[in-house]
C-alpha cells in the first residue's frame, strides 16, 4: 500500500509539472494577446471564453501575462540550482571526500552564510547589483543557495568514500576524479535529486517575493511575483488577478515538491 501511494505522489508530480512546464514552453513562442497590449475597453474583465482568466486594469490579458510571468520566474527558480547546484555539489563533493582544513574554512563560510535568512541575503546582493535584470537575481540567488547544496553533497559524500567499491577503485588505480563523478556521484542521487527540487521551490518563492517587493524582476519582463503585487492594489475590484497569478504559483511549487516527496519515499525504500 505504501508503495503505492509512493509511486502516486512521484507520478502526479511528474504529471502536474509537465503539463506546467508545456504550457510555459507555450507561452514562450505563442500567447493568445500580446501581454503587454493594452485594451481601456476591456479593462477588469472577469473570466471568459475570450480572457480564461479576464483581463487587469489596463485591459491586458491576464492568462497571457500568467504564461510569460510563469516562464520567468520557472526559469530563474531552474537556472538558479543549475548554478547553485553545480558549484555547490563541486564544492561539497571535494571537500566531503578529501576532507582536511580546506573542508573545514569552507563549511565554516557555509555556516555564516546560512546563518543569515537566504531571502535577505539575496535582497542585498541584488541591491548591489541593481534590481530589474533576470540575470542579476539569478546570480544573487544562485550564490546564496550555494552552500546548502554543498553542505548536502559534502555529508553525502563523506558517508561513502570510504565503502568498500570506493576503496577497490583506490586499489585498482582510479584517480580521483573517476572515483568523485563515475563512482559516488551516482550513489548519491537519492539525496541530491530530492535537495535540487526543494532548492527549486525554494528559489521560485525567493524570485516571487522579490519581484512582489519591486527589486527583482519588473516590467517589460513578466513575473508572478510582480502580478500579485499589482493583484493586490486591485483585488476587491478584480480578485481574479490575484487568484489566477497566485494559483500558477502554488501549481508550480506544489508539483515539483510531489516530485521531491516522492524521490525522498523512494530513498527510504517503503514497500
């Protein structure tokens, strides 16, 4: 029974964010309005057959924009654990395996950084840099989450380099690089492949609340974060924005962490 309601979640999962996911590739080449066109005679149009999801104050089209807000911010949230993740496993993976004083100063910098809340840590980066520019919050965030990817890979791979394949790998000859990314790194997906879904989800509501507070992403470029925080201003008037921008949210977020739960049932081997 377990295991089937493991192999439910993961597959629900895979299917919500799927579908997301056609959908924002979608709206990358094709949206039913220009998200940006103005229409002052279809201004608050609730949903219809013409706008799903009405249409905002200035009469734009309010599933279009969703879909273009959709892809910035499921783009930053995926290019932020590409780059945190890819630095952090790096970091984690030498320093988990060799150990040493070099392990010890970086965990130590990991531990001051995590020791400060990563949205706030983000926010100064990205003041530093200047709001507005997708690339700039994708660094900003992508170099805060570094450290707990590494502090992840780095107990991952110091609980396994010293099992027996790892040492008959030592003794036939490897280098070790072989034995870091042919020999552990695939025995520690069950670990990383859940962190990298939280990572996204949790860079997706870092992006969000950024753009809501104006120093993330902001016009032309779309992003939910940014549509809730005009939503609010408009809500009583057009609770419809707030609902359908919010809901993409939650969607997103609610499928990978399925996704992530699923992986995590399957690394305790329920049956």
């Amino acid at each position: 029974m377990k295991k089937r309601r493991k192999n439910t979640m993961l597959r629900v999962g895979l299917i919500l964010t799927g579908l997301l996911a056609a959908l924002i590739l979608l709206g990358c080449f094709w949206t039913p309005y220009d998200p940006e066109a103005m229409d002052a005679a279809a201004k608050f149009l609730p949903p219809c057959l013409a706008h799903p999801m009405g249409t905002d104050s200035f009469g734009r089209d309010i599933f279009s924009r969703v879909l273009k807000g959709a892809g910035t911010t499921f783009g930053i949230a995926l290019s932020t654990v590409a780059m945190g993740g890819a630095l952090g496993i790096l970091i984690g993976a030498v320093t988990g395996y060799f150990g040493g004083v070099v392990d010890d100063i970086l965990m130590r910098l990991g531990d001051v950084i995590t020791a400060f809340p990563s949205i706030l840590l983000a926010l100064v980066v990205i003041s530093l840099m200047g709001p507005g520019k997708k690339s700039n919050v994708v660094l900003a965030l992508g170099l805060v989450f570094i450290p707990s990817f590494a502090r992840v890979t780095r107990t991952a791979y110091a609980s396994l380099r010293d099992v027996n394949y790892v040492q008959s790998a030592r003794l036939m000859g490897a280098s070790h690089s072989r034995i870091l990314w042919l020999h552990i790194l695939p025995n520690t997906r069950q670990v990383l492949l859940p962190a990298l879904t939280i990572g996204f989800n949790n860079a997706a509501l870092a992006e969000a609340s950024m753009s809501y507070l104006c120093i993330g992403v902001t016009p032309p470029d779309a992003s939910l974060g940014y549509m809730l925080s005009e939503a609010q201003g408009v809500f009583q008037r057009a609770p419809w924005y707030a609902l359908s921008t919010g809901l993409t949210l939650v969607s997103i977020i609610f499928g990978v962490g399925l996704i992530g739960q699923g992986l995590q049932r399957e690394k305790g081997g329920e049956v």
